[in-house]
C-alpha cells in the first residue's frame, strides 16, 4: 500500500475538525481530469514525502446524480471520465477539493489517499475560496 497523507484536516466549524478517512484510490472519482495538471512541479515537489497539507475534499452522490447531471456538465471538458463511477456504500464519492493532487497521486502510484466527506456543495466551495 502507498499511501499519501495529510498533515492536517479542515476546520469542521470553529471547535472542531472534519474527521480523515483513508481511502483507496478506486474508491473515488474526481469531478473532472486536468489534460495537464496545472502547478504540477509545485505539487509534485510538496508531495514527494508522501505527505500533503490537507485531505481531498469528497462529494458524496448518487450514481443517478453523476450520470445524469454531473456528466452534463463535466464530460464535454473532461471526455475520460467514466459513464458508471465507483461507488463505496451505495454513493459515489467525487473529489471535488484536490483534483490535482488527486490526479498527481494516482500517476505516481499511490494506492490510498486521505480525505474528508463533505455532503454540502457550499460548504465545499466556501473552503476552495483563496484566504
């Protein structure tokens, strides 16, 4: 197993902090697929420890939803993604914070990645906002 880690987790709310799930790679799916992954020297050169600052970031969904809404709007831009993505107990869990790191991840043969659930799309982009 090659496991890429992360140093810390994303503040939950103002006590406490999104609990770190260990994942395996072919238990998620990114949102979209980089042609070329921008920052790629940078990120590569941050995770080469097998350590990165923060989780992945998933979106859990239906199978449903990714078939026949988020492909609508993600294929045209991003061709490879699947019809049929995996799902881990009944969802489909799309990262939606770290698609590079994802992306870099999996081309440098990591098997398991950490990352956090958030099932509120808001709150999702709220934390992707640059400080």
């Amino acid at each position: 197993m090659k496991h890429l880690r992360a140093k810390d987790s994303y503040m939950l709310d103002h006590a406490s902090k999104y609990e770190i799930k260990t994942m395996s790679m072919d238990e998620i799916q990114p949102a979209s697929i980089y042609e070329e992954i921008p920052d790629r020297d940078v990120l590569e050169a941050d995770i080469a420890s097998g350590e990165m600052d923060y989780p992945l970031m998933l979106l859990p969904m239906t199978q449903d939803y990714w078939k026949n809404i988020h492909l609508e709007y993600y294929k045209r831009g991003s061709p490879t993604l699947p019809d049929e993505a995996p799902e881990k107990d009944g969802q489909v869990l799309v990262v939606w914070k770290g698609r590079q790191r994802y992306q870099l991840a999996q081309e440098l043969g990591y098997t398991h990645i950490d990352c956090v659930i958030e099932p509120e799309l808001h709150k999702i982009v709220e934390k992707a906002k640059p400080k």
